[in-house]
C-alpha cells in the first residue's frame, strides 16, 4: 500500500518551466553566452551545479558563478515568480490524497523562499507533510524509480 506521494513542484505543480528558461536566457546573454530557449529546455530539472557546467568553463564559473547566480535568482524573483501560476485543480487533487490517508511530499531543487511562494500560489502549504530540497535532490530527476520511507517529519528517498 502506497503510504506516501512525492511530487515534484516546477513543471508539476506550478507552472514555471517557461520563466526558469527565460530568466536563464537573460542572464546567460548578461554573462556573455547567446543561449538557444532550446538548449536550456533540454537542461531543465538539473540543479544549477549541473546546468552552469553545461554553458560556461571552468574559468568562467570560478571567475563569476556567485555573481551569476546571484543574478539569476533576483531576476526570477523579481519579474518571474510574481507571474508564475499553479496548474489548475492542484488544490483539489491534494485534498483528495489527504483524504485518501495518504501523506504528500515536494521534492524540488528550488532555494527554500521560492518553495515557500510556490505552495501559497498552489494553496498547498497546508497539505503538504513533508519537503525535501535543494542538496539533498541531486539526481531525482534523472533517477526513474525511488520509494518513499517515513520516519517522523521526513521522507527519505530510497533509489531502486
């Protein structure tokens, strides 16, 4: 019996992936790489510590990576995540787990203060049992199976 759904949040929950690809756009032409919406689609769901590598040498990251970064999150911030919509019935599919008996995760390599705007935009916040962010994630999207272990407050990933 499944005790327990994990659910992503970028491209699942909220509709995002379209703004990620256009702040990244932005910000690589700002640090100087004319990147194709093409060529980042194909790297959304990585973490940044695999997206960077991808675009810019090893020179360049050490040289600007923190400035980069920091760029890229302020701009999301600031003229995309206040646009960002949740899919439609999200509320409503999470109510009906709950009342099914059974516990609801995020997983998401999204920085702590954009997840928290995500499950207000989603009106999740109450629903939701547990998170696991950032570091802890690193290769969930590229791993095709994974079972959920609870223990207290947390949902531990088990890679099959």
């Amino acid at each position: 019996m499944v005790g327990a759904l994990i659910f992503d949040i970028d491209g699942t929950i909220i509709d995002s992936i379209d703004p990620h690809i256009q702040a990244w756009k932005l910000t690589f032409q700002k640090f100087g790489k004319d990147v194709s919406v093409e060529a980042i689609r194909r790297q959304i769901g990585k973490g940044v510590d695999e997206l960077l590598p991808i675009f810019f040498s090893e020179d360049e990251l050490r040289r600007f990576r923190e400035e980069l970064e920091r760029y890229r999150s302020e701009l999301f911030k600031q003229e995309y995540l206040p646009k960002v919509k949740a899919f439609p019935k999200v509320r409503e599919l999470f109510e009906r787990i709950k009342r099914e008996g059974k516990q609801i995760a995020l997983a998401s390599t999204a920085k702590q203060d954009e997840l928290d705007v995500y499950k207000k935009i989603a009106r999740i916040d109450d629903l939701i049992y547990t998170v696991a962010a950032r570091k802890r994630l690193k290769n969930l999207n590229r791993t095709p199976i994974f079972a959920l272990r609870q223990s207290r407050n947390w949902v531990s990933l088990q890679i099959k």
